[in-house]
C-alpha cells in the first residue's frame, strides 16, 4: 500500500510541475491529424479478492480524435502479476476495450476522463491449481497528455478496473483493480 501511495502522489508532484511550466502553450495539434498510435506500460494493483499482488504489463492502441473533446480508441493489454492460489504462482490477464476520452483542452498539457467497455482472460496458474475464465471488465479514470515534440506526446492515466470473472472461477464475484499507464501517442495523420 505504501507503493501505491508514493505512486500516485508522485503522479500529482508531476502533473502540477507540468502544468506550472506549461498554464498557456500553444494549442496542442493531435486533434489536427485524427489518426494516432498509443503504446504503453502498465502498473497493476489487483483488489484482494484476487489472491494478487502488484504487478507489470504492455499494451497498445489505435486511436482516433472526433473534434476538440472526444477520442475514442481500440485498446489490447497483457499484464501479470504473482498470486498466492495454493502454494504461489502467476495470474496473466489479456484483453481488449472500447474507450472513450472526453479532454476538458487541448494544450500542451491537456487533461481527460475515460471510460472503456471491454474483454479479458484471466488465466492463473499455481502448483497445485491452474484454470482461467472469460469476463467483462469496465473501467474509468483520469489521466493527461503532455506534447514533448510536434508529433509525440506522453501520456498517463490512472483506472479503477471491475472485472466480473465468474464465481466459479474466483469464489469472489466482482473484482476490481487499480491500473496505472504511462506512454506514447504518435499522430499517425489521415492515413
């Protein structure tokens, strides 16, 4: 828990310098060329009834802006972290989502909200139990880009995750997770 917590207050340290030095830059050109690709690594803390610990992953999307406000984009992920099911061992989740963006500017740091709709395979597996199981998950959280060149930003959100794996898979219900991501986006133009 303490991880976490220095996590995200590092996050707001560096959302508030980059805001500091960049209140009133020119607006930022991503909604001038529609098309963009998004590649990204993840941070994973899964809710308790998960049987998990923290853990790492890669991810990718294709994105394209629709006016000042919205983005939507098709988003594939991979993460892994250790379980303790019987005697230790790995949970790997894969999917997809729908998301959408809402950017309250379009600066050179421009905050947003998301929400996204998607699929996920949760495949765990120990020495003594091994098994997987096909869910929804939906998540929604904020986040913000920072332009660092004409055709590249940085970007970062933080995602509170719901999952609902089946009961017979988890003996838990609905889980939840907290998802941290931090990557690129590169315009890709009209294409």
């Amino acid at each position: 828990m303490k991880n976490i917590n220095l996590l995200i207050k590092s996050a707001g340290l560096t959302a508030l310098a980059l805001v500091c030095v960049n209140t009133a830059q020119a607006e930022n050109n991503v909604f001038k060329t529609p098309y963009y690709l998004a590649p990204f690594g993840s941070y994973l803390h899964p809710g308790g009834d998960t049987h998990g610990f923290d853990g790492w992953g890669v991810g990718g999307a294709l994105g394209k802006v629709i006016n000042e406000h919205f983005n939507v984009e098709a988003r594939g992920f991979w993460q892994n972290y250790s379980n303790d099911l019987c005697c230790g061992g790995e949970t790997d989740v894969y999917g997809a989502t729908i998301d959408g963006q809402y950017y309250f500017t379009r600066n050179t740091f421009s905050p947003y909200v998301v929400a996204g709709l998607g699929g996920m395979i949760t495949d765990f597996k120990s020495p003594a139990v091994n098994g997987n199981g096909h869910s929804f998950i939906f998540e929604a959280g904020a986040g913000s880009t920072f332009q660092i060149t004409e055709n590249i930003l940085v970007r970062g959100d933080v995602r509170y995750r719901l999952n609902t794996l089946p009961n017979e898979v988890n003996d838990a219900g609905v889980l939840n997770g907290l998802v941290v991501n931090l990557g690129l986006v590169v315009n890709l133009g009209d294409l």
